[in-house]
C-alpha cells in the first residue's frame, strides 16, 4: 500500500481524469463496491472471512489485479503452509484464536484473475504499466 500511495503521489494529476477510487482504506475512502471496472487486490488469503471479502469484490469487478506476490503466489505470507507438524502445533492456538485457515493461498486459488503486479513490494514500473493499460481501454 505504500508503494501505491507513492505511485499516486507521481501521478495521480495525470489520472485524475480517468479514475475514480471507490474503496481504499489507507486513503480513507469507504465506499462501496460495486460496479467497479477494476478492482486491486494486496495480500493472500488466509480466512473463510478474506475468501468471502475477495469474492464480494470479484463478482462486482470487470477485471481484479492481483498485486504483489502474496496476492499473485500466496508468499512468502504462506510460509506456514510448509511448517512441520511441531511449528504447526506451535501456532495452532494462533490459527484459532484469530479464525484463520491452516494454509494460506493466493487469490487464484478461489477467484479468477485477469492481472498481476509481481513483486513484494510490487514493482511500481508495472504497476503504472498495467493501470495505464487498463486505463487505455
């Protein structure tokens, strides 16, 4: 999200023209989400609570972009998808507590994904070519 935030700094009054941000919490925007053209996506999922987020945003996008690369490949945010069974048992109650999945998957894993932005963090050039892609449409 920082990053994204530095890349609107650059160029948001080149844009401003073409996008309307609906929903972004860092920015403090809490709209809804509906009849959005495209949706960004940060981070894997590692919730029943996540999945039914990431599909609430899914079936009101045209198009959803999965950026950077726990959204795009589920790490390095999965590394607990590949703890042995004593480090597993060790964060069990965590898992619990907080309701969170044993794995952690990517967004592929539960939705279709028209785009990604590799990287952690993403990699800004991309992700300026990709919107501006998208933009040009």
């Amino acid at each position: 999200m920082i990053t994204f935030l530095e890349i609107l700094n650059r160029k948001y009054a080149e844009w401003s023209d073409k996008i309307n941000i609906l929903h972004c919490r860092m920015l403090k925007k809490v709209g809804k989400l509906k009849n959005m053209d495209l949706a960004f996506v940060e981070g894997a999922i590692s919730s029943k609570e996540e999945e039914k987020q990431l599909r609430e945003i899914r079936d009101n996008a045209k198009r959803l972009v999965a950026i950077g690369s726990c959204a795009a490949e589920g790490s390095p945010a999965n590394q607990r998808n590949f703890f042995d069974s004593k480090a597993t048992s060790e964060i069990t109650f965590l898992l619990k507590r907080f309701r969170l999945n044993e794995k952690v998957y990517p967004l592929k894993n539960f939705v279709a994904v028209d785009d990604v932005v590799p990287g952690c963090p993403m990699v800004e050039e991309k992700f300026i070519q990709m919107l501006e892609k998208y933009m040009r449409r």
